[in-house]
C-alpha cells in the first residue's frame, strides 16, 4: 500500500484496517446507546452538562484512536512503546468512560459490559510491553468488537443500579 509516496507492508495494511475498524466499531457504540428524551435520572442541566462532558470524552476518543493507529502504521511489528499502548489502549477506554458518564447521567445506571471491557483493556495495558504493536491494536478491537457483540443482544452482562 503506498500512502503519501511512502510504500507500507502487509503490517501498514493491518494497522490501517485495524485502526479504521476500531472506529467503526466504537462509532456503532455510540449509536447503540443513544440516551432517549423520556424520563432522566438527571435534572435536565445535570444531564446537559454530563452531555456535554460525555461527548467531549467521546470525540477525543476518536481522536486518540486515530493517533494510534497511525503510531501502529509506524512501527507495525515493533514492540509497543507507552506512546503506542496510551493511544491505543486509551481511545478505547476514554470512549468507554464517556459513555458511562452519559449513560449515569440519562439512566442512573451503569453497565457492567463497560465495566468488564475497561477491565479488559486495563489488563492489556499490563502485558502491553511485550507485545506488538499491530497485536495490541488487534486486542484493542477485539475488546470492543466483543462489547458491541454484546449490546446487540448476543449476550448480557447484568447492569449495575447506582442510584443513591
């Protein structure tokens, strides 16, 4: 694959598609857990300002994803350095920690399927350093492909009641 006159391997390919599918992915998310208009455990500018704080998460999510799919195109099959792993691993979580705050915020619950996927990736993050960059991304992926999996009813985690 050539991108802006420099030629990447079947290692460059991957981490593009890994990079794009990770967005594609969490974008899926995000549609999937749309909050409604009906009955809020919010006051409507507790929701609006936990809205607001949610979505910033989010876009800065996407944007960390990005940063680490082209710090994978780099370096496809060199070790993951923290640059790498903090990106990688990070949009993900930062995605995911936004749509807990938006998710409290209109229900007053908590998933426990976001809870399990930050574990997850927490997890990743502690063996990260002796990984590949290109595998990492695929953990990555895999994490919230299997998160998607699940909110489209394939299987359920219980959620989690917050309310004070």
């Amino acid at each position: 694959m050539i991108l802006g006159g420099v030629e990447f391997g079947a290692g460059g390919v991957a981490a593009v598609v890994l990079g794009l599918a990770t967005l594609v992915v969490v974008w899926r998310l995000y549609l999937g857990a749309r909050p409604g208009d009906d009955e809020r455990a919010a006051a409507p500018e507790d929701f609006r300002r936990a809205s607001a704080f949610a979505h910033a998460l989010m876009v800065g999510a996407a944007v960390l994803i990005g940063v680490g799919a082209l710090l994978v195109l780099a370096d496809p099959w060199g070790t993951a350095d923290t640059t790498a792993i903090a990106t990688v691993l990070g949009g993900p979580a930062v995605y995911l920690v936004g749509e807990l705050v938006l998710t409290r915020a209109d229900s007053g619950r908590i998933a426990a399927s976001r809870i399990a996927a930050l574990c997850c990736l927490a997890v990743l993050a502690l063996i990260a350093f002796a990984l590949p960059a290109l595998v990492l991304a695929a953990l990555a992926l895999a994490v919230v492909l299997l998160l998607s999996l699940a909110a489209s009813g394939w299987f359920r985690l219980p959620s989690m009641d917050v309310d004070e």
